[in-house]
C-alpha cells in the first residue's frame, strides 16, 4: 500500500514542481531572459514569499518530523500536490510562455537539475523503496518553494551558449544586410507612439515601394536578427525596424547591426524609469538611432517633448513636428476635426499647407504618429495623392486607442496595450468628446515610471473626473494614487476591483447603449 501510495504521491509531487517551473520560465521570459529584471519582479511582486510557496515549505517541513506517519505525510503532500496542479493548470495568463528554442534549452536544463537533485537527495541512505519515494516526493514540494533559483541557475549556466548562438545569428543577419546594400533602413524608437507609426509608415510606403517591417513587438536586437534571417527578401526596397530599449545601449546596439539612414524618434518621457534609472537615460539612449545615421541622413523628431526639442542635432538633416499648438517646429498638425467617423487634418510647414489628410484614427497621439510617416514618406518621395490614398486606408492598430461599436450600441475606445502620461491624457481627450451616453474608463493605471509611479498615476487621477462619469480602478497596484488624483470629485462614480474579470461583470451592471467605454492599460502578469 505504501509503495502505490508513494508512486501516486512521487507523481502529483512532481507534477505541480513542473507547472511552478513553467510559470517561472513564463516570468523570465517576460523579464528578457535577464537575471537581475526577473529578481527585481520577485521582490516587487512577493513571489518569493508567496502563499502557494510557504505552503510547500510547510508541507515538506510535516514530513520531515520524524513521529510523523509516512501515510500521513504521503497525505500532506499528495493534498498540496493537487491542489497546486489545478491551481495552476487553471490559470490563465495574459501573456503565456512562448515555447522558443531557447525556452526549450533552459526547461530541459531546469528539469534535469530537479530530477538529479530529487534523486540525489531522496536517495539518503534509505534502502525501502516506498519511503525513497516519500522522500523523493518531499525534495519535489521543496525545490516547488524554492523553484525560482532553479530557472536562474538553468539560464546561468546556459549562458556560454545562448552567447554562441546568438553571435551566429547575429553575423548571419548582418551579412543578409550588407549583400543588400540599395536597401534603404529605416529606424523608429521612442517611449511611445513607435509601433503605431512603424505600421502606418509600412501602409503609406507599401504604395510605392516593396516595404519589409519587423512584426508585432519584435524590437530588440534578436527580433531584428530574427526579421532578417526569416523574412527579409532579396526584392525589398525599404526595411522599417522597430527599436526598443529598457537601458542604455540597446537602440545602439541595433543600430551597429542594421546601420538606418532615416531614423524616427516619435517621443522621450517617463516609461521604463525602473531599468534607465533616468529621463536623462532615457533621452541619450533614443538619440542613439540619431547618433548612428550617415552625414546623409534624415532625423524626424517629435517637438511635443520637451526632452527632443532642447536635444541639439547637428549630424543629420532634421524635420522637427508638433500636433500641439505653439511649438517650435518645421511641421504642424493645424485644422484638426475629430468625428466619430476619424479624423482630418492638415500639415502645414512655415510656407504654408502641405497636404490636407483623413483617416479613421481618432486622437492626437494618432495624428502626431502620421505626421512623422507621412514626413518620411514625402522625404523618400512618395506622391501626395499615394500618401492620402494610404492614410485613408490605414486600420486601427489593436488595443492602440482603436474605436468599435458592440451589437449593444455601446463604444468601446481600446486603449490597454502600454498606458503611459501621456497617451493616457490623449486617450482621455477622446473619451471626454463622447457625448452620447456616460462615458466609462476602466484602468489599473500605468507602470514602470520609477520614483514618479506614484505622482504621475496621481496627475492621471486628476485628469479622470473632466472625462468621465464612470471609473472603474483594476488592481491595487495604482489604486491609491489613482482614487488619491481624482480626489472627492462629485461628478465622478467610481468603483474599485481586484481584476479585469470583476471590472467586466460590473461593466455588465452598469453600461447601458450609447456609452461610452475606455480602456486605458491592461497590466502584464508581471504587475498585480
């Protein structure tokens, strides 16, 4: 009996052990394979100390106490074991583990450290079968609490080859490139606005030349070698790369490899103040892509933000734009008009308008990323009749301040992609022109802003009660400084809910036709 006992118990031990594992390797994955991002979720997080971790200490603990049963220690640990396999084979996440090679290698290395040290450990010198693998079962719940060093140590040692690998496929890449030396470059980065203005670039572009873009948010250096090696053609003309950066060095980096003759920088504010430690970073490390362009380049840059327009540029020609009014710059957005319909505008230089544009994009964030597309576009020569034709067809980007209607006359503005300052006040903006019906925000604010999360999700705050009848606060993790901004406003419902689960059944409750519903952020699984 003990033995059937043991095996089952062996099993479901390590079976939940596997499932912890993944989520680990889930979480790495989320924090770029980087040790010191991924130690820095966990004490911001409190995976560490987590209940369902504690528990296995707890439980592995019982059966080491020696007047304990071996039945009843089977017991505790088979309970745990089931427990945590439904729990976790249950839980959905928003941004599963993607099974890449590399998650491959690390998970074989992780699972091969658990089985040599639940052999190893629960060998001892017991010689009975069944209570080795009571034993065993015990170690399996132990490295359960303490699973997390596991995933480090397998990413640690895996290191010498992941940096053979990559120098293959970084020089593969490279040597894609320069057997393609008409190929023109073009670089896009920026806090904000660069995904959106890549895809509209790509529209606009595609009307004239045979135009390659790196897909969805392949922005870092290995999804750029990934783009080249997979997807660049000998017949392409024009190659747009996305480039994104959480520290100083990585547009650089980038650029060292695809060497952009054109470069975008659409916006430098307060994202990713955890890892830059600076607004001062942050700025140096978008000119990057400017630093790095040819005595023949062309810099578009983004006046909106202070942090671009007092950065000097001397290297490159330069197009400066502003949709806002009263900024220094080359290019303005003026005669703007919103519907429900889009959006028309006119660019307009210092000699007068340029090109009169509508689309079916709402928001200012919107127009100031179609300027920089549309600039580019006529620099690289581009008809003014292709570019209207273009702008006119572009589609809303998914979950980026994009407009639908519900069969129940409700309007849904999505906005949950990346929340941040300033896109979060432009999102506002929109919703506070909805006039049809109580307009709703359902937010859990924004993140990575360093020392200023506090402050800024305030300022957020206080923005809410002029454009809203409705807030729904998701999560605790802004909701002080949030519900702190909007303050005794009387004018304003609002309502706070633990998750995006609960926020939609209230939403359910309350929203009725001709509402309004904004989206504003939806937090990875990183944040709580």
């Amino acid at each position: 009996m003990y033995l059937i006992a043991s095996i089952l118990t062996l099993l479901v031990a390590v079976a939940a052990l596997l499932a912890r594992t993944k989520v680990d390797l889930m979480m790495m994955q989320q924090n770029s394979y980087r040790i010191n991002r991924y130690r820095s979720w966990q004490k911001e997080s409190g995976d560490t100390s987590s209940v369902s971790r504690l528990m296995a200490y707890i439980c592995a603990g019982i059966t080491l106490v020696k007047w304990v049963p071996i039945l009843a220690g089977l017991t505790v640990l088979a309970i745990f074991g089931v427990i945590e396999c439904i729990r976790l084979f249950r839980k959905k996440y928003k941004k599963p583990l993607v099974w890449t090679a590399r998650v491959r290698r690390i998970c074989g290395v992780a699972v091969a450290i658990e089985a040599i040290v639940i052999a190893i450990i629960g060998f001892g010198h017991y010689s009975e079968t069944a209570y080795y693998l009571y034993r065993c079962a015990t170690t399996a719940v132990l490295l359960y609490a303490a699973s997390y060093w596991i995933a480090i140590a397998s990413l640690w040692l895996l290191k010498p080859v992941e940096k053979h690998i990559v120098k293959k496929y970084y020089d593969e890449a490279a040597s894609i490139l320069q057997s393609m030396p008409d190929l023109k470059i073009i670089g896009i980065t920026g806090s904000y606005g660069k995904t959106s203005t890549k895809h509209y670039l790509y529209r606009i572009l595609s009307e004239q030349y045979d135009t390659l873009m790196t897909p969805g948010n392949f922005n870092t250096t290995l999804g750029v070698v990934r783009t080249v090696r997979e997807h660049l053609k000998p017949y392409n003309e024009v190659f747009i790369v996305e480039m994104g950066a959480k520290e100083c060095g990585d547009i650089k980096e980038i650029c060292d490899m695809v060497h952009p003759s054109i470069g975008i920088v659409t916006a430098v504010g307060p994202q990713h103040l955890e890892s830059f430690g600076s607004i001062e970073n942050v700025q140096a490390t978008k000119f990057e892509l400017v630093d790095a362009l040819p005595s023949d380049g062309f810099a578009v840059l983004n006046n909106d933000f202070d942090m671009i327009a007092n950065r000097n540029v001397s290297n490159v020609e330069t197009a400066r734009y502003s949709a806002q009014q009263g900024r220094v710059a080359d290019y303005h957005a003026v005669d703007v008009k919103y519907s429900q319909h889009g959006t028309e505008f006119t660019i307009a230089s210092a000699e007068g308008n340029i090109i009169t544009l509508s689309t079916r994009l709402v928001g200012r964030c919107n127009v100031s990323n179609l300027m920089a597309a549309v600039i580019v576009a006529m620099h690289m020569g581009v008809p003014s009749d292709k570019i209207k034709y273009a702008v006119g067809q572009i589609e809303q980007v998914e979950h980026r301040l994009s407009v639908k209607s519900t069969a129940g006359g409700i309007t849904i503005i999505d906005d949950a992609y990346n929340s941040n300052p300033v896109g979060s006040a432009m999102a506002l903006e929109v919703l506070a022109g909805m006039t049809s019906g109580r307009r709703i925000i359902i937010t859990p604010g924004m993140i990575e802003l360093g020392e200023d999360q506090h402050r800024l999700n305030r300022e957020f705050g206080a923005k809410i009660p002029g454009c809203a009848d409705v807030a729904i606060i998701v999560g605790k993790y802004n909701r002080e400084a949030i519900t702190e901004g909007i303050g005794k406003a009387d004018s304003l419902e609002v309502h706070t809910v633990d998750s995006f689960a609960q926020a939609q059944q209230l939403l359910l409750s309350i929203a009725h036709s001709g509402d309004t519903v904004l989206y504003e952020n939806d937090l990875p699984d990183t944040f709580k």
